[in-house]
C-alpha cells in the first residue's frame, strides 16, 4: 500500500513540532488517478493520527518491563515510563475529524501538497505515492 508523507510545522520555528509520518493512501487514489478532496485527505490523515493516538493510550495501560536503553532514553528525556497507567484518555475521529476541517476553515493552519497551498476544502488535490502533504499552523499576532 502507498503512504503519503505528512508533516506539521510553525509558522516561525525553523524545526518542526514532530516527526514525520506516513498515512496510507485511500484505496481510490493509489488504485485510480490520484485525485481526491481536501476535505478527504484531512480527514483520512486525522482519522488515521486519532486510531495511532489510541492505540498508544491503550499500550501505556500495560506494564512492560523496560531495557537498559529504554531506561536511559527516558533518562535523557526526563520521563521514564513503564506503562501501567489507568487513566483513560481516548479520542473520537468524528470529532476530531471535525475540529480540524473548521480549524482549516477558520484560517487556523494551511495545508500544502507537495509544496502547493490549497485554498479550499472541496477542491481536488492530486495525491501520489511518496507525497508530502504539510499541515502549517499559523501564529496569531497580538495588538492588531
């Protein structure tokens, strides 16, 4: 299956807020011409983070026994964890889904397919296997 390459940048930080990471392409566009929304691409990526995120939150409730390097990579980070943890935190992909189209739609962030800006979310992007699609959150200014 073909990934596409999603990044999330700052507007005015040179690093970006994480690494990168792949999503799948829909079947449609890997087996097709490549052409699919934006409104569908956000959401499948989104989609796609919030199942990543849950699984992770599901992980951390089990209690693993940790490596030496994992216990010094912890060190390093000023965190070591073990898992174990009760607290239940889980997202809903609708909702968030739909935080994040009116988010796009509020001018919160840009989005960028292989280096393009797209405007609007009913609009056809074309979407390969190997491209990068960019999430850029802008910084409001204060005093305006």
């Amino acid at each position: 299956m073909s990934t596409v390459t999603v990044e999330c940048r700052v507007v005015g930080r040179s690093k970006p807020i994480f690494a990168d990471w792949a999503v799948p392409l829909p079947p449609e566009v890997d087996e097709g011409d490549g052409v699919v929304t934006l409104r569908d691409l956000i959401t499948r990526i989104v989609a796609a983070e919030v199942e990543a995120f849950n699984t992770r939150q599901s992980e951390r409730r089990f209690v693993r026994v940790l490596s030496e390097k994992e216990i010094s990579e912890g060190a390093i980070k000023g965190k070591i964890d073990s898992g174990g943890k009760d607290f239940i935190q889980e997202a809903d992909a609708e909702d968030s889904v739909a935080v994040a189209l009116q988010a796009f739609e509020d001018g919160l962030y840009l989005v960028t397919v292989d280096g393009e800006q797209q405007e609007e979310l009913d609009s056809e992007v074309y979407v390969k296997p190997g491209s990068s699609v960019a999430f850029i959150r802008l910084a409001m200014l204060a005093g305006g």
